[in-house]
C-alpha cells in the first residue's frame, strides 16, 4: 500500500498536488512550444488542463501503474513553475520513471536540478524504490546535462525510437540505483 503524498519542501519549492488554481499557469506552460517540442503532447488548451488536473485524483506517485504530476511551486510567491512526472511499472514496483517540466521564465535557475533531487530523495527514501530512470530527447542537451550532474548514468540512445511532432526522434535513457543515490549523499 503507498503512503500517502504529502508535499516535499526544499529551500524554495514545495512539491505538492495540482490544484484548480494552477489551471492557467499549467496550461500557458503546457502549451509553449519551447517546452512542447521535447514533450510531444502536442496542442495542450485550457480544457486539456482542466481535464488533467481533475485526473490526477487521489492517485500516490510510487503506486504500481500510476501516473502522477507534482506541481512545482515557488515557496516564495506561491507561483506555479513546473511539474515532476512520476510513474512505477505495474509489473516492476521496485522501480520508478521520471521527468519534469519547467515553464520558460523559470528555466536556468536550478528548479528543476531542486525538484529533481527532492523526488529523488522521496522515491529512494520514502518509497524505498530499487532504480530510478528517466528518458529524454536527445537533442535536449539540458535535460541530459541536468541527469548527468545528479550522478544519473546514460544507458542507452534509442535511434529514430519515438514519433514526436510527425517525425522520428532519437531518445536516451538514463538510470540510477538507489545505492548509487545514497552514496551520492553520503
């Protein structure tokens, strides 16, 4: 059974479920093509936001099979900046996938490398995970860049493996055990 979420803080996030509140600033990031072009959601309206905070329900990131968001929140200003993807394979529970969003205005100034490490230390403390991996576009240098400075190891780069804005575009798959993690902050 998953604990129940409850939200992380750092120095200047909180980590916490999606409210109606952030349907704007969800959607205007959401739908920027500068974070689109990486993602591969495609068009994303105001009703596609509403649609996708009201699905995000009751669900515990960690639980076997489901997919969760966790809103990034500036601690300071209570403003929406981002969110962490969250999702554990219902046939392997010991292991978690994740990804993250930043809205444009924020990039470049440690969120995501703050909320990253925040769900990193949750799902290797609190849900006691195994492995931890991620996936990213390859021609998302920064996002590559901000797994390898978190000690995440590149395991593989998938040629032309996803459909994305009607073309193929290469993937590469990055991973770290919860041991390498701990040693990390020892």
């Amino acid at each position: 059974m998953p604990r129940q979420f409850t939200p992380l803080e750092t120095q200047r996030l909180i980590l916490r479920r999606f409210q109606e509140s952030d349907l704007v600033a969800f959607q205007a990031y959401r739908a920027n093509p500068q974070i689109e072009k990486y993602q591969g959601w495609g068009e994303f309206t105001l009703d596609d936001a509403r649609k996708f905070i009201a699905n995000q329900g009751e669900g515990e990131p960690g639980a076997p099979g489901v997919h969760m968001q966790i809103a990034i929140e500036l601690k300071l200003t209570g403003e929406l900046v981002g969110d962490v993807y969250v999702y554990t394979p219902e046939r392997e529970p010991e292991q978690a996938r994740l990804g993250y969003s930043i809205a444009t205005a924020h990039q470049r100034k440690g969120y995501a490398t703050e909320a990253v490490t925040a769900m990193l230390d949750y799902l290797f403390g609190a849900l006691n995970k195994h492995r931890v991996g991620a996936g990213v576009d390859a021609e998302n240098t920064a996002s590559m860049a901000l797994m390898e400075r978190l000690g995440m190891r590149k395991e593989a780069h998938f040629i032309q493996s996803a459909w994305y804005r009607g073309q193929w575009t290469d993937e590469v798959q990055y991973a770290i055990l919860q041991s390498e993690w701990q040693q990390r902050k020892a």
